[in-house]
C-alpha cells in the first residue's frame, strides 16, 4: 500500500470516528467480492445472454414470465450461494458500535442483514420475498428454492396458481416510499456518509449522496471506478471494499 493510500485511510478512519451521524451508501461492488456480479460490468457470465435494462422490467415480468425468470433464476441461484464479507461485517460493527446509524443499498441480496446489519433500507427491494401480482400474496422466497434451483418451472402462487414476483424494484416501477422517505430523513441528517462500491449511477439512488452534501455531510468514497462526486468527497479510496472497510472499522474504535 502506498503512502498516499495509507494517508487516506487514516483521514478516513478519522472522519468516521468524529462523526455524529454517520450513514452508509451501498451498491453492487460491496458484494462482488461476494461472488455477485455487477451487471453493468462487462464479462459477467450472469447477464452475456440479457440486457438487464430489458429484462428487468416490469414489462417483460408482465409479458413474458418465462424470459423474466431465465435472467432471474441464475441471479437467486448465485445470492443463495454466496455469504457476507468483511465490508459488510465492517458496517455490521460500526452498527453495534453505535457509530452508524443506517445502512442505505442499492443492493437485492439481503447480505448486509446476513452479516448482523439491523438498519438497512433497501431501496431497491429484496429477492427474498416473493408477491403473487394476482392476489397480492406474500411469500418467502425460500418455499421455492429447490423449484429454482433444480427445474426451469416458473415459482407459482400456491393460491390462485400466477406466476410470482420476486419483490425487487424493478425498471418502470417505483422505489418503496416509505423506505426512500426514511433513506431520505437519514441522508439529510447525516454529517458523514460512507459511500461504499457505487459508481453513483443509477437515479434517484444516486440523488441520496447529494442531499447529503447539501446537509453539510463529508462523504467518503470507497469505489474502484470514478464517480461523479470525487471531486467534493472528504476521501477517495479507489480500493477493494473488503479490504478498505475492515482497516476503516477498526481505526475508528
């Protein structure tokens, strides 16, 4: 680790630990360590054979269960398949600390909660509950892993027989107003947001990080690929998140 990055983690470490209000932003590269890719990366076995922004609408739900689910299917398989890393347990002991206040992701897995974290809002939804669009149902989606895992048939609402939906904010929807309300009372709070594995790209997820820095908020990015607030954060570390976050955590007791 070079000197400049060593430096940075100290002012890192030192702005989370001064910090009264601090809150995380999470999205997909806090679980590509994991072994859950981000789709918007290219190479990604998981989506060669779809266009995300396609398959993941609420159209292509709606019109075609069958294609909805191939592109789905392979995603659950993977998230059933994976377990939290040390970023995620780095925030789960800076929630248990008192120091964080609420962890903001952009994230389906549900791995945040997995690794002890208990104020999550997940803007986009979770792929551990299912709803029957027919009958308004709820279900855990775990009744039908071995269905997923094992067959091509479509998981079916045991009520009325429709196909179900997993309960992820999909393209043409709207995010949980509650949740985004909540994540929105946060983001004006905060005076430290830790903004961990998003390129700050998908809206309004990203308009978050913004409130915060008209808050007066510090913001720390702790990402690989430039985004478009690097210019005002406090520090950057272009890093492995798994790496960065456990060094920050530590320093900050």
């Amino acid at each position: 680790m070079d000197a400049e990055l060593r430096d940075s983690l100290i002012r890192a470490s030192e702005i989370v630990q001064n910090a009264q209000y601090l809150v995380a932003f999470t999205g997909a590269g806090i679980s590509t360590p994991s072994g859950i890719p981000d789709f918007r990366s290219a190479g990604s076995g998981l989506w060669e054979r779809f266009d995300p922004m396609d398959v993941a609408s609420l159209t292509t739900f709606r019109r075609n269960h069958t294609r909805f689910w191939e592109w789905k299917r392979p995603l659950l398989r993977q998230i059933w398949r994976s377990e939290p890393n040390a970023a995620h347990y780095a925030l789960a002991e800076l929630e248990a600390e008192g120091q964080l206040k609420a962890v903001i992701t952009q994230n389906i897995d549900g791995l945040h909660q997995a690794a002890g974290s208990t104020s999550v809002l997940e803007l986009h939804g979770t792929v551990h509950s299912m709803t029957c669009p027919a009958c308004d149902k709820k279900v855990n989606t775990t009744l039908y892993r071995k269905l997923i895992e094992e067959t091509e048939e479509l998981p079916r609402c045991s009520d009325c027989n429709a196909p179900l939906k997993p309960d992820v904010v999909l393209f043409e929807e709207n995010l949980p107003e509650k949740t985004w309300f909540v994540a929105q009372q946060h983001s004006h709070r905060a005076d430290v947001m830790l903004i961990i594995g998003s390129g700050l790209e998908v809206w309004p997820a990203n308009s978050l990080p913004e409130m915060a820095l008209k808050h007066g908020a510090k913001l720390i990015i702790v990402n690989y690929s430039p985004t478009a607030l690097d210019r005002r954060a406090a520090v950057l570390l272009p890093m492995n998140v798994a790496e960065a976050l456990p060094l920050i955590a530590h320093a900050a007791h």
